[in-house]
C-alpha cells in the first residue's frame, strides 16, 4: 500500500458515498446513468469472485464488499425505491455493445485460460469503459448536477491515481500487470474532457454545462 | 500480458 493507491481507493470510496447521498438527498436519480450502475454492479461481481477463494486482507475483504454492497444499493434506489426519477429516455446506450466486445477480448487477452482469471479480465475491460452511458447521458442533456460532477471527478480521479501507484510500484516493486495498466489508461483518457470541464466550470461555482 | 491471481488491489 502506499499514497497514490490509498488515495486512488479513497476517491473511489468517495464517489460511491456522493452517488448515494445525491441519491438520497435529492430523492431523485435523474441525470444517473442505470446503464452504467449496471455495468459497474457486472464489473465488482466478476472482479471480486475471489472472496470466496482468497483472503489477501482484511481491508481488501471490507473494500469489496462495500463496493458489491453498494453498488446493489444505487441499482435498488434507482430502479426500485425512486424508479420514477429515472431518466429513462436520455439513457439509452445500448450496453451489450460494451459488454461483449469486453467479454470477447477478456477470452482473448488475459492472463491464464482459467475461469476466476478471465472474469477478472473482463471486469478490468469492462470497468474502463463502464462510464460511457454516464458521459453519453450528460452529453445528451448538456449539463450535470454539481454533486454528480463531483461524483465524476472523484470515480475518475480513482483510476489516474492508480496509474500514479502503479508507476510506484513499478519502481519501488519490479510489480506490474499489462492488463491493468493498459486498461486503466483507456479509462482515464475516457475522462479527460469531463476533467477539463470540471475543472474551469465546476470548481469555479458553475453549473456543468457543455457547450451548444 | 499480467500476473495473474490473486490480486492484492481492488
């Protein structure tokens, strides 16, 4: 562990925690992508099967499940308890685009041909790509609430603050994992354009709005 | 193309 993966963890945290008090709070989902709260529930089930076979930590045990936990709950708010709020016709990304194409290059590109190794693979596909029916949303309706830019910022910042922990374990380790790296770029890049708005409108007391 | 399981990150 050191302070870039901490911090990559803690902002992952961070964003779950937002989603669900936005959620809350507002008594509302609209702006939330379902999409990609689904594909995010597939990612965590099919990353974390190894609960079940390995104990690495206990800090490691408690962060999957919380992540499993309350990726279940976002799913049960949004399409259970506030279903209504949902903006169900702006999102309208067809996910099985994004799922299978994973699924295929997780068959193809992975580690060993065993099953618990192919599922982790298509998770990390899967994760770097998950938040395009969130963007795909947002670009639809041509803006996002505060609390859900912060929700973006801190779920993006979580992956570049991994890259940041894998050039240190690189170094101070010899460790590295080809998948994971190549990946998490792709899935940082995917959020640059949202980073470059965040950070000359939101964090100036603007409301996230993308140009007409 | 990577170490394989078990995976210490999240």
């Amino acid at each position: 562990m050191n302070i870039f993966r901490l911090a990559g963890d803690l902002s992952h945290l961070l964003a779950i925690i937002l989603l669900l008090i936005k959620i809350w709070k507002t008594r509302s989902c609209a702006g939330i992508s379902g999409k990609s709260q689904i594909l995010f529930a597939v990612v965590y089930v099919s990353r974390y099967l190894d609960l079940v076979t390995t104990f690495i930590s206990l800090y490691n045990t408690l962060m999957k499940l919380v992540f499993i936990t309350s990726s279940f709950a976002t799913l049960y708010l949004m399409y259970v308890k506030f279903k209504a709020t949902y903006d169900h016709n702006h999102d309208s990304f067809r996910i099985e685009f994004l799922l299978l194409p994973c699924f295929v290059l997780a068959l193809l590109i992975n580690a060993s041909f065993t099953p618990l190794e192919v599922l982790w693979t298509f998770s990390i596909y899967l994760e770097a790509v998950a938040i395009l029916p969130q963007l795909f949303l947002v670009s639809k309706t041509g803006e996002a609430e505060s609390i859900t830019s912060h929700y973006l910022f801190a779920l993006g910042s979580y992956r570049a603050l991994y890259l940041l922990n894998w050039i240190y374990r690189y170094y101070a380790e010899g460790h590295y994992d080809l998948i994971a790296i190549f990946a998490g770029a792709i899935q940082t890049i995917l959020y640059c354009d949202f980073f470059y708005l965040y950070i000359t409108k939101v964090l100036k007391g603007k409301k996230l709005q993308l140009p007409a | 193309y990577g170490s394989g399981l078990p995976k210490d990150e999240l």
